[in-house]
C-alpha cells in the first residue's frame, strides 16, 4: 500500500527552497568519514582518546549501538545534508579500525571527534562508520539546525528530516524510495568524493542525485519506512539445542517480516505462506519463543509505532491508522483505546503535556 504523509511535502519544500541551490555554491562543504580521515573542511576537536569497543551486527541488526558513548554505526551507507543552523558531529574509531590504522602507517590516536559544520554542508558515512547517535548537544547551541538524511539502501533510498535544538532532536520517519539506481548514484557519488581535489564532480553527482530523488517525491508517493519507528534489535535467551536455534532465527525473520511490512495488510495465512510453513506450526513456535502469538505480536508492535508517531509528529489520526497498517481509522481507535486507554488524539495530548 504505497503511502505517504506530510513529510513528503516537507522534504520537497526542503529541497526547492534550500538543498538544491546550496549544492550549487562554492561554499558548499563535503565531509567524508572515513580512513583517512581528512576533517579540514569542519572544525574539529578530540573528545575521547581511546577507542571505543568493537561490536558486531547481527543478521537482522541495521544499527549497532555504544550506549555509554552515544555512538552507533549502520550497515549502510549514509549521508545527512545540513541546511540550516550548524551541526555538531561525533565520528568515532573503533579498536580494530585503529589497529588497522596504525598498520598502514597513518595511527590515529583517538577515539571520538566533534566536528563542528555550519551550513550549508555534508557528512557523508561509509558503512560501519562509528558517528553520533543523539544524547546531549555541546553548548552553546545558539539556534536551530535541519538537516536531510539519506540511507542508501541495496534496491532504495530512505529519506528523512531531521530537526535539533537546545531542547532535543527530531528525526521524521522515512520515506522508501523505491530505485535501486538512486542509490547506485549514492554510492557513485560516494566513490568520486573518496577522490582527492575532485569537488566539482562530486558536487555534480551529487546534484543529480538530488534532482533524481527531487522527481520521484514530486511524481511519485513513496513508501514509509517502518523500520524508522520499530525496534528491530532483539536479543532473545540463548538457545539449547539444534532445533530450538532453528525455531529461534524463524521468529527472528518473521519479526523482522512483520516490521518492514507492517503497513500492509498482514494475516497469520499470509505470513506462515511466506515462510512455507502451516500456520498452526508457526504459531506454536512463536508462543514458544515469544510469550505470545504472531497477529498479537502485529497488533501490539502496530500499536507500538503509533505511539511514536503520535508523539513524534502532527500526523492525523487517520494518517497514522493507515501508517500502521489499519484499514480504517475507526478499528485503529478501537483497538488503540484497548491497549492504551486512551484515545490516539488523547494519548498525544497527554504526552505533549507530560513533555511540557
């Protein structure tokens, strides 16, 4: 059910009245986090010297989190277009990624950077990347920043804004651009800023790229990306036996099914189809593994993500039924109300006011 609410136009308006010309200028600054890391085009400073712990991502994992540092790193590649304001940037090292540094003769003696980047500019994120995952904003923070984020994706781009101020940050959910030569051209502009005094075809890739996803928001409606308001991180009791790891990793990827789908219409047929097993095996070893059944898992894990939506932005309530995979507002509200207690329209008030 291609589907797409406000953020559309927002990313449109973001584009026409900023993004695009900005791109254009000679002042345009480029960043590209990665080996070597050349951050002249940003003011930088060191803020922790060692690095941080390596971490692996599981299967089903697109982001791998350092709590304590406010850290994390995507499996894809990434870049976010700041537009207005200056933003604040965390790159990081890991302990393998110095130790490779160091055996190519080029150590790096730190493990976290701030980079300072007034607009207009880029930061562009190679894959596994450490860069900052929000917490607290270094001060003064005198105004507020926007910035456009774009997850190259194998077959898609996902696009979103996101909004910082003193008080917090807000990321829209994200827009799936469904062309894989989109993100080929991402990647095409990635691989031409790797190249040393090459700023004017990077800055004409990147150009087109903008026009290309320009087109498809102008002339096309987007799919949501439902993984911007699901958890997808799950770590689950270990198993003991063959079976037991089997049936586990089938959860996992019918969980991970279940969020990247959850604004199509789903049923327990439909779903023990895709993965070629009956629907009463399937539901036995959900209620296993998980406590509960698989259309309960979809239903509280919809209710769930509207929730964030609710809190997150200004969507209407019939907007965020359809988001969410409800064919009418009408039973989004009734089944809403079970397990909240509240009305969606209440449910936010209750939560702008607990916030104010």
């Amino acid at each position: 059910m291609p589907f797409a609410p406000k953020i559309r136009k927002d990313i449109l308006a973001a584009l026409d009245e900023s993004i695009i010309s900005m791109v254009q200028e000679e002042t345009f600054r480029q960043v590209l986090a990665e080996f070597p890391y050349d951050f002249s085009a940003a003011q930088c400073q060191v803020l922790k010297k060692n690095p941080l712990p390596d971490r692996e991502h599981s299967p089903l994992e697109m982001v791998v989190k350092w709590e304590r540092a406010e850290m994390l790193s995507f499996q894809a590649p990434a870049f976010g277009i700041i537009y207005q304001g200056t933003s604040f940037e965390r790159v990081g090292l890991t302990r393998s990624q110095a130790r490779q540094a160091a055996e190519a003769g080029k150590p790096q003696d730190w493990g976290i950077m701030l980079l300072q980047l007034p607009a207009p500019a880029l930061i562009c994120y190679p894959p596994l990347v450490l860069r900052g995952g929000g917490g607290r904003l270094p001060k003064p923070f005198p105004e507020q920043v926007k910035a456009l984020g774009i997850k190259l994706m194998g077959d898609h781009v996902l696009a979103h804004l996101s909004w910082r101020s003193r008080e917090k940050r807000e990321d829209s959910h994200s827009l799936r651009i469904g062309d894989g030569q989109l993100s080929q051209m991402g990647r095409f502009y990635m691989d031409e800023l790797r190249q040393p005094d090459n700023d004017l075809a990077s800055r004409a890739l990147l150009l087109a790229f903008l026009c290309r996803l320009r087109r498809h928001l102008f002339r096309d409606i987007p799919i949501v990306g439902n993984t911007s308001w699901t958890e997808t991180h799950v770590e689950p009791p270990l198993p003991q036996t063959v079976t037991d790891k089997q049936n586990q990793a089938l959860c996992l990827e019918v969980m991970d099914y279940i969020q990247s789908h959850l604004n199509h219409p789903l049923t327990l047929l439909d779903i023990a189809g895709r993965f070629e097993i009956s629907s009463v095996h399937l539901n036995r070893i959900f209620r296993t593994h998980e406590s509960t059944t698989v259309m309960r898992y979809v239903t509280t894990t919809r209710i769930r993500a509207a929730c964030k939506i609710l809190r997150e932005s200004s969507e209407r309530v019939s907007d965020v039924a359809r988001l969410v995979g409800f064919s009418t507002a009408s039973s989004f509200i009734t089944v809403f109300h079970r397990q909240i207690g509240m009305s969606p329209t209440q449910y936010r008030e209750s939560e702008r006011q607990r916030i104010v």
